[in-house]
C-alpha cells in the first residue's frame, strides 16, 4: 500500500487494499461519500466498548522539502519503514 502513490483525493487503490484485508478479517464495511471523497468504516462486532481509529490513505505531495527518500519507496533503512 506504501508504494501506491496516493495524492490528494486520487486513492489509486489503496481504500481499496485496506477494505479487502479488513473484508477478510470478518469487519462489515460500510461505504461513505463527501462530496468527490470516497470513503468507508469497517466495524468488528456489535457490543461495548467501541474503539474507533481514524487515518487517511493521502500524503503530502510527494518530492516536497523534508522528503529523505522517495515517498512511495517502501524502504526499510536503519531498521524503519519509509514511505
């Protein structure tokens, strides 16, 4: 999923790549659209507690100041994953 070069609302994929594993991990996944957004949440079981973690498939645009390696390079360096 690193290496799909996701910028701003074009995904390439990678909603897609997330709702399959979870898919297959049993979650229901419900899709959701704002405005030109596609997205989605996935829910485990029906019960209580809830525990909700929110993240995003975009980056930055790729090659902007700070960068230390190509963004969508998946590169495992000094033990970490860049990327």
């Amino acid at each position: 999923m690193i290496r799909c070069p996701s910028v701003g609302l074009d995904d390439v994929g990678t909603k897609q790549i997330l709702r399959d594993a979870l898919d297959e991990l049993g979650f229901t996944i419900t899709r959701l659209r704002f405005g030109r957004i596609n997205n989605f949440f996935a829910q485990l079981g029906s019960g209580s507690p809830h525990f909700c973690f929110a993240g995003h498939t975009d980056v930055v645009p790729a090659g902007e100041e700070g960068w230390l390696l190509p963004a969508f390079s998946a590169e495992i360096k000094n033990g970490m994953l860049f990327g």
